[in-house]
C-alpha cells in the first residue's frame, strides 16, 4: 500500500517540475519577443475609460502617449519609459527565477510587480500579485493587470492595454494602438 501512495506523489511532482519548465520557456520567449519587437519609441493615443479617476488626475478620455523601450543591463531586462499627456512612469520588464516579471513605477505612488500569465500568439498578458507588491486589495489603487498585444507580422505596430483596481474595488481601463516612431 506505501508504493501506491508514492507513484501518484512522484506523479504530481514530476507535472509540476514540467509545468515550471514550460512556464519559464514560456517567459524565455515572451522576452526575446519583446526585445526584439518593442526596442525604439512609438506613439498613439490612449482611450481612457471615464469615471471619476480622470478628474482627480486632471486628465481626459485620450492621452497623447509615448512609450520608449529599451534592452538594458547585458541584455537581462527591458526598460519601458512612458509619457502620457506629461506624466511619466517607468517599467521594467526582467525574468527571475524562470518567470517573466513587470515591475512599475507609477503616478499613483506604488510599484506594482506584475507576472506573465500568458503568452499565445504575441499576446502578454500580466497580472499583478499585490502580495508581492506591498499593495492590499480594498486599500490601495493600483494597476493591475497589463495586456501586450505584439504583432510579429508588423513590429512597427502593436496594442497596449491596462487595467486598474481602485480600492472599492471598481476598475477604469486604457487601452492604445502604437506605432513605431523610430
């Protein structure tokens, strides 16, 4: 009876060692496509779901936007640098331990760190872990979830959308086409 304990636990241990395999071969991908597709500057506008964060912030429901990106340190991390109708943010996107993360600096005081969740057909998905963010859900506002849309047939265009939570819990969107600048 021991040994028909044993093989459905080395079973399980096994599909969860690949599944880490896969994950980080998912994120090795994930960043070699984004440092080949994004490097250099593109431009669109954003559209900003309305509500009542665009009053506090003094915006409107399109931001011209910028979005720079570089590949820094020995080829290890991707540096993104925003500007959206004057505010400036930076995030950084670096793989540790097998998963791809992003790590944001944001206008609202906070670094949310976000993982890869998905990437199927130059598709990046990410979603914060507020955990690992030193956020609190019903706290704290914060964005928390990114979408890369890349499109390897044009890398001189691509879709970037993000989500944020406030803290009764509602969210307010953005989403942009960007094109290459240069």
């Amino acid at each position: 009876m021991h040994k028909q304990v044993i093989f459905p636990v080395v079973a399980i241990a096994l599909l969860f060692a690949s599944s880490s395999v896969v994950n980080a071969q998912v994120s090795d991908e994930a960043f070699d496509q984004m440092s080949s597709l994004l490097a250099g500057e593109l431009a669109g506008t954003l559209h900003v779901s309305e509500g009542e964060h665009l009053e506090r912030l003094g915006s409107n429901a399109e931001q011209a936007l910028t979005l720079n990106y570089s590949v820094r340190s020995g080829g290890s991390s991707i540096l993104e640098l925003s500007n959206s109708n004057g505010i400036e943010m930076v995030t950084s996107f670096n793989k540790q331990e097998g998963t791809l993360l992003a790590t944001h600096y944001c206008v609202l005081q906070n670094k949310p760190v976000a993982t890869l969740d998905s990437s199927i057909d130059g598709i990046l998905s990410f979603t914060t872990d507020v955990a690992r963010s030193g956020l609190q859900a019903g706290r704290d506002e914060y964005v928390s979830s990114w979408r890369l849309s890349l499109e390897p047939e044009n890398p001189n265009q691509f879709v970037y959308e993000y989500t944020v939570t406030r803290p009764d819990m509602t969210k307010w969107m953005a989403k942009a086409t960007l094109s290459r600048v240069n």
